[in-house]
C-alpha cells in the first residue's frame, strides 16, 4: 500500500487557490449531507466525504480555509458529495451519505494520522445514519475520495452493515491523483458476493454522467 504523506498546501490548494478570488468567500451554509431515499429507484449512490465527517472551527464557518470544500451558491460541497450528487441527478437514485459519529479532525495531518491508524486494522468508526433495507437496489454505486490508495475507513463501516449478494457495485473515486486506488478490491473483500463492475477516477460532474449514461444508468 502507498503511504505517501501528500503536500497539504497542494491538497487542500487544489480547487480554491487558483481561483483567489473565491478565497475568503463567506460559506453561507457548509452541507452536511443529506439522505434522500424515495424507494423508487433500483440504484443507490453512497458516498463519503471529508466535508460532512470533519469538525469546523468558527473561523471556518466564516471563510473557506479548507479547499476541501468547494463552492457553489455560497454552500460548501464536498468533492465526493459533488459527483454523488451527480450521479444521483442521472440516474434518479437514492442518495446516502456515510457519515461517522466520531469526525475527523479539521486539518488534513489530523485526518491522515487518523485514517492511517484506521486503514487496514479491524476498526470500522460508527455510522450516524443507518438505511433500513438494501433490498430493492440492483446497483450501487460508491463515491469516495482515495485516502493513501485506499478508500476512507467508514465506507467499510457501510459495506459491511449489508448484504450486498447479487448486487452489482460501481466504484468512483475522486482523488488528488491517484484514482480509484485499492478501492475496488477492498469492496470485492468486503462483499464477496456482489459483482464489483469496472470504477471511475472521476475528473468532473460531467465525467460521472458520461460514464454512468455509459453504463445504461440513465433514468
Ligand atoms: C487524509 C487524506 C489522504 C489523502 N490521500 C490521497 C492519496 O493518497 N492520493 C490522492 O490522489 N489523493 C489523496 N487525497 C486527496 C483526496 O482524495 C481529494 O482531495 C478528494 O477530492 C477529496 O474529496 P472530498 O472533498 O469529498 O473529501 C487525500 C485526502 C485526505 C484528506
């Protein structure tokens, strides 16, 4: 497994600092992301994001200072969050954010120790939101950002509270750079009785509709 310690500045940079402008714009509303099951569809999006799982300072409630965060109409979406969200808008699914009781710690070094002593190890952080069935999905599809090559802990938590038998599970991944990472295999381990179908390291919103139309997910 890669453990390589990623540049914070370059990290967290990435969306806001070229865009200066953006900086220091007020966060009316930083999302916390919100479940939506209407059980109508067959698909479900499940999704991780650091921006739902971290704690914020005052200052930050006040002025973007992570680019964790992306903005839109003045709310702070997650990267992850933004492509679920995509995906939900394509394929008329359900929408479950995976979002832990015990958050991460607000600084990028903070939440790579964290997940560094997770990943790999039996720990599987709590989950706030539970879905009552998985039954009626065929499909789900996974969003999560590469943590270290791997997907953020909690999206285990997840997999492993259902019985995905029969079900087919399409990774995305948003990264810095290193794509779906060992993502795909660690779902396959999780639920060796699903079929896990080929992922995307997503670049865009518009990435995850192309690829997921692609795939006949379109409502
Ligand atoms: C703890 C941590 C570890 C990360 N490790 C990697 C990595 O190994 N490779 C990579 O390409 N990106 C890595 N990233 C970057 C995230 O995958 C990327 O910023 C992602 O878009 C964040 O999505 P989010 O805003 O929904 O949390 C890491 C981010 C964090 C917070």
């Amino acid at each position: 497994m890669v453990m390589r310690k990623i540049n914070e500045e370059v990290l967290y940079g990435k969306f806001i600092s070229k865009k200066g402008k953006e900086k220091n714009e007020p966060v009316s509303d930083i999302s916390a992301g919100t479940m939506s099951v209407t059980g109508e569809s067959n698909v479900l999006v499940a999704y991780f994001s650091l921006t739902n799982n971290r704690v914020y300072t005052a200052d930050e409630m006040d002025a973007v200072s992570s680019a964790s965060l992306k903005i839109e109409d003045g709310t702070g979406y997650g990267h992850a969050e933004l492509l679920a969200l995509a995906a939900q808008e394509v394929t008329g699914g359900d929408i479950f954010p995976i979002k832990v009781d015990d958050l991460y710690p607000e600084t990028y070094g903070g939440a790579f120790d964290r997940h560094h002593s997770e990943t790999g190890t039996s720990i599987r952080p709590e989950l706030t939101e539970h879905l009552e069935s998985i039954e009626n999905y065929d499909t789900v599809i996974i969003i999560y950002p590469n943590w270290l090559s791997s997907m953020p802990v909690p999206v285990l938590s997840f997999l492993e509270e259902y019985d995905f038998s029969g079900k087919t599970i399409i990774p995305i991944a948003t990264s810095q750079a290193l794509g779906l990472g060992s993502g795909p295999e660690q779902i396959a381990a999780a639920c060796p009785d699903a079929v896990v179908a080929d992922g995307l390291s997503a670049r865009s919103e518009d990435s995850v509709k192309e690829f997921l139309t692609k795939a006949g997910l379109a409502k």
